[in-house]
C-alpha cells in the first residue's frame, strides 16, 4: 500500500546481521522503523520509513483523511446517479467532476510516482497505480479509474490503523520512562530531569510513582510491581541494598534509591533501543519478498505490454481499446502491495506479542531462527537455578571457623559472582573493616589475594589443584557447591553453598520436550551437581566442569554435527557461547549486561518457561506470514488470469487487490490477539 513520504537523515540496517545501534534520543522518538511498504532495491540502500510514535493524536483521527472522504462521497452520488437514476452528467463536466474526485484520493499517490520517475524509478507500486488509473481515464473509464485510486488509498488507510495497533504494546514502553524525577540534594528534594542525575546521587520515589533511573534500594525495604519490565504482576519486596530498575512502580510507602546508572545506561533504555531496532533487522523471508517484488513489478509492466499489443499479431479485427483495458486490468492486481505491507506487519506483530510476554527479540530475522531450533542449551546458575546462594556448612581445619569466614568473605567481596555475594552475606558484620589486597581472578577456578597479610586462595578444588594444594578427597564427594579455601598454600576448609532451581523450570523442560527438542545443561559447577539439577529436571545431556572456553568447545561441537541451537545464559562468562548459537538468549532480570548486549533475544523476568513461548511465538508468526504470501499469491494469479482474458474488469481488479491486501493484514494483526498455550 501506500506509504507516506520518507523523513531524511535516518540510518538504515537492512541485513539480518546488522549491528545494533544505540543513542538514547532515537528511542524517545522513532522505535518503529519502516514497514517496508516501499520496495527495497537489490542492495537495499534507499531510504526507510520511519513512523514518529510522537506525533499527535489528532494526525490519526478519520478527520484527517477529508480528502479521501470527500473523493468517496462524490464517486458515491455518481455512480448512483448513473446506476440509480440512469443519469449522466454530459462531457466535459464529468470528466471534471471526476478528475476531482480523482485528485482528492490520489494525490498522494501521483505525487510518490512522479518523485520516483525524476529518478528513472518506473517500477514501484506508485507508478503502476498512477498508469493504470490515468490510462483509465484516457478511454473515458472515469468511474473505474476513480474506484480504483479510492479503494487503493482507503486500503492504505486501513494498513495505517493496522500498523499503528501493532505497534501500541511496544509504544507503551515510552510511557514507563518518567520525564521528572525527585533528587535529595544538600538534605533538599529537587525535582528535575533524570538525564541530570549522576551516580550515586539520592532519588526520591513515592507512593505509585515509576522508578525513572537504576540504582539499589537507598531504603531499608519497598515493593514495586516490575510489570512493564518483566511482563509478571506480583509485587516484588526489596531489601536495602537491592537491585531496583527504572520502569518499576513504588506500591507502599517514599522509598530512597542510590543511583547507579545514567539515564541513557539504565536497562529500560536498552530494552527501547532493542525494541527500536528490532524491525531493522529484517527476517530473511522479508528480504526475499522485497527482492522478490523488485523482480515481479518490471515483468508484470513487461506482460501489460504484452497483453496490450500481442493480439495485434494473432486477432483480426485488433480492438485496441479492449486490449489496452486488459492490460490496465492486469496491472491493477498485479501491485504487490499485499505481500511488502503484510509481511513486515506480521513479523511486527510477533515482536510486540513477544514483547507483551517479557520478551524481546532483537530482530525480526530471529523469529524465523526459533522455528528452527531443535536443541536448547543452558546454563545452570541464573537460568534453571535462581542464582540466590546460601551457605549451608562451614568446615574449617587448622583455623577457627569464624577467622575462615572472614577472610573468605573478605576475598570474595571483590567479586560480583552468587556465590561470592552469598559468602559476604553469611560473613555480616564480621566482615566490617577488613579488606583483601593484590586480587586477581583465575578464570574459572576462583579468586586470589592478600588478608591480613596473608595469602589466601578461594575458589573450586580446580584452583587448588593448579597451586599444587593437597586437600582432602571427601572435598570431591560432596554434592553442593564448595568454596574451598587455602591460606598460605596450606588447605583451611570449605563453605558449601545451595541454589534453588526455579519454579518453572521443570515445566520448561517438560514444554521443550514436547516440541522435540533436546535440552543439555553446561555449567563451571562440579559434575556431582550437575548431575543432580538435570535428573531433578530430566534434561536429556549434562555437562559440569567446564570453564568458559568449555562450553564453546560444547556448543560447537553440537553445531558442527548438525544441530540448530539456542544458547540460553545469564553470566559474563555466557556471552561467548551467546554469540556462537544460532540463538543466543540472556536472561534479563539477573543477567549481566554483557550478555544481554550478545544476546538476540531477550527474557526479562528470568523464567526458563519463557524460552518455549519464544518458540512458540517464531512458528505462529512464520504460520501467518507463509498464509499472506499463498493467499495473496493464488488470488493474484487467478485474477490476472481471468484480466488478460476478459473475464475481469477494473471494478473486480481493485475489489480482489484491495480485499486480499486486507485479508493479509488482518490475519496479520490477528497475532496480537493470540494467547500461548
């Protein structure tokens, strides 16, 4: 259909591997990106639309298409006029009355074509509809010319409305964003701008209000409801110290929160820029159908042609007028505006339906990769677990337990790790003035350091076999995790610590065996462990032990026998394996922003359930799309058909264009609706 005239100076990323671009002002102004309502070139370098989510209500409301109104109404009174009454106005006043009404409908239209022709750009959906209408009018055809430049633009009309309800989930998130925020300044309350505010700074949230800025709970306890982050309703208690993200809404009482990201780094704004240049990244059925459609414009111009002056050859009497009827029959439902406005709408569809599930796919071509996958890897921590440690047992030799925990703890404090925050957690106030010195990180193994002059060494019994440290076998037996510890390059104990394997997790695994698909957990955590997560949950392959390069090797050597895989992590060390899947999805609410950035899609309330939905949501999109490509097809065929043989007129030609691009958006929007199993 019909777009509107482009705006100048936006970039473009057509290529399903395109980069991700960030800038915090594009997400406040233009999250949809083109439609792709306007045939893309071979190489795919003109201009794309974008659609202004700011602009006024006003320029939506039907008042706004008086013209197409008005060119309705006249075509309306005519043809009752010459139907009803058997009445017609004499030459030359209904060629002015209908070259008005013409007008009034096409202006846009004639105007996109002749744009086009400056540029010797003769094949587009403009042209084809100017020449077939125009050459109408040339063999006294006015009211068929008229219907069909009317019927052409109201269809248009309606695939705004459709795009503009697709895209309202997603527009919601500029919503969630507040444009004022309250700061404690100098034992002042200032309310100013959230782009003003620094780290570390004191914001103010009261009762109701959004959270505008990330930070951690300044406040001994609140409850926010994270909904819009996370797509879950139930109120989530945090404790001082706490992670708090911008977008979440304060329940109770005036909470306090130290920020400590900038407005344009908070995670909210990364999700927007997702979001925004998600429709960038075009699917690779999208870039066919835009190939596609470059190709078939110039052969059906070059078949009109044909219809138009072959019979001269093979008919006697040549009517021209009949032929030449034909031919403008035949362009008429060969535009192929069914195909380049349905199908981007529908992969648009399946972003904002994901996007309303808490999840969020970095492009449209990711979809399509979903319907793909027949084996799901994941990590353990943070993904099937909650990453939520617990020190269950102290043992400690050669050295008083409580002297072992401090000096762990205050290792350990130096990393952002679980299972670190759970040893500084169990330490509390035994931990206050005590500072480790010279850490460094052993990738894989633990952390090393100096306490109190002493040189301590925590981590897995991998770090302790690498300093040749001997430490008791039963050390190997145990099942849950251990931080095993060495001061002085002599063995001092261990802590061991449990994690929790999420509520959904089971149900997960359950839900990807369904649909056939393998599932193999990969962890740094000792095989014993591992063992025991994936016969809780019954995942088919286990593997424990394995450091970040580990789980690359893994990944690809499942990928280099032959299957197609999504990556599901949420650490640092995931976001190699991230970027080498087929998929690679991060867990958003624990996830590390490293990852997050790898990821192409993205679970913001951490449920391992979500992963199926993300499955689930590729396939119905796919379904939709692959049914608006046949529909629009067969029904373009059989009628082009029935035009070069007469059967069909205009009136039936823009009828069978118009319904079919109607039925496909539709169908399209009709992705919006669906709820997953």
């Amino acid at each position: 259909m019909m777009q509107k005239e482009k705006k100048s100076g936006m970039a473009e990323t057509t290529q399903p591997d395109a980069p991700i671009k960030t800038g915090e002002d594009k997400a406040e102004v233009n999250i949809i990106k083109d439609t792709d309502r306007e045939l893309k070139s071979e190489d795919d370098e003109e201009e794309d639309e974008t659609v202004d989510l700011n602009k006024p209500a006003e320029e939506e409301n039907w008042l706004s298409h008086w013209p197409l109104l008005t060119a309705l109404a006249i075509l309306a009174v005519m043809l009752t006029l010459e139907f009803g009454f058997k009445f017609q106005p004499a030459f030359p006043i209904n060629l002015i009355i209908f070259s008005v009404a013409f007008l009034l409908a096409g202006y846009n239209v004639l105007g996109m074509a002749w744009r086009k022709a400056r540029h010797f750009d003769f094949f587009n959906e403009f042209f084809l509809m100017s020449v077939a209408t125009l050459g109408a009018f040339s063999i006294g055809s006015y009211s068929e010319g008229v219907a069909v430049m009317v019927f052409y633009s109201i269809g248009e009309w309606f695939q705004d409305a459709a795009v503009n309800k697709a895209k309202k989930s997603i527009k919601a998130l500029l919503d969630i964003r507040p444009d004022k925020v309250t700061v404690i300044r100098d034992g002042k309350t200032l309310v100013t701008n959230p782009k003003e505010i620094k780290i570390d700074e004191i914001i103010q949230i009261k009762a109701g209000e959004k959270v505008a800025l990330d930070g951690e709970l300044y406040s001994d306890e609140a409850t926010f409801n994270t909904a819009a982050l996370t797509g879950e309703s139930k109120p989530d208690t945090k404790r001082k110290g706490e992670t708090v993200l911008a977008g979440m809404i304060n329940l109770d009482k005036v909470s306090e929160v130290q920020v400590k990201s900038l407005f344009k780094d908070s995670k909210l704004s990364k999700i927007l820029e997702m979001v925004q240049d998600a429709t960038a990244r075009k699917s690779q059925t999208q870039l066919f159908i835009s190939r596609f459609a470059k190709i078939y414009t110039p052969i059906v111009f070059a078949l009109a042609l044909l219809v138009c002056f072959a019979p001269y050859l093979f008919t006697d009497p040549y009517n021209f007028h009949q032929w030449f009827y034909r031919a403008l029959v035949f362009l008429v439902i060969s535009c192929p505006c069914a195909l380049v406005v349905s199908i981007p709408l529908g992969y648009f569809g399946g972003i904002g339906l994901a996007s309303r599930n808490g999840i969020l796919f970095k492009g449209s071509n990711f979809l399509d990769v979903m319907t793909t996958i027949n084996t799901v890897i994941m990590d353990k921590t943070g993904t099937l677990t909650k990453g939520v440690f617990n020190v269950q047992e102290v043992v400690a030799e050669g050295i008083d337990q409580k002297e072992l925990v401090r000096i762990t703890a205050a290792l350990e404090s130096n990393s952002t790790h679980p299972i670190a925050k759970a040893v500084v957690i169990y330490a509390g106030d035994t931990l206050e003035g005590l500072k480790a010195k010279d850490v460094e990180e052993v990738s894989g193994h633990g952390l090393k350091g100096t306490v109190d002059g002493k040189t301590v060494l925590a981590g897995n019994t991998k770090l302790l076999k690498k300093f040749n440290i001997a430490y008791p076998s039963k050390v190997d037996q145990l099942v849950d995790t251990v931080v095993v510890v060495a001061v002085n390059e002599k063995y001092a104990g261990y802590l061991t610590i449990a994690d929790e394997i999420k509520e959904d997790a089971k149900q997960a695994i359950e839900q990807m065996h369904s649909l056939k698909i393998q599932t193999i957990m990969l962890s740094g955590d000792k095989q014993a462990v591992v063992d025991k997560v994936a016969k809780l949950l019954g995942i088919d392959k286990a593997f424990g032990d394995l450091l970040p390069d580990g789980k690359v090797e893994k990944v690809q050597e499942f990928k280099n026998a032959g299957s197609r895989i999504a990556f599901v992590g949420d650490g640092v060390n995931d976001a190699p394996v991230v970027a080498l899947a087929d998929a690679g999805i991060a867990m958003g609410g624990l996830g590390s922003d490293a990852t997050i950035e790898t990821a192409d899609i993205v679970i913001q309330n951490d449920q391992p359930s979500k992963i199926t939905a993300a499955i689930q949501i590729g396939r119905i999109t796919k379904r939709i799309v692959w049914q608006n490509i046949t529909i629009a097809m067969v029904v373009k065929v059989i009628v082009l058909v029935l035009g070069a043989g007469g059967v069909a007129n205009l009136w039936e030609a823009v009828i069978a264009d118009v319904g079919v691009a109607l039925l496909a958006i539709l169908n399209a929007v009709r992705i919006q609706k669906m709820k997953l199993k």
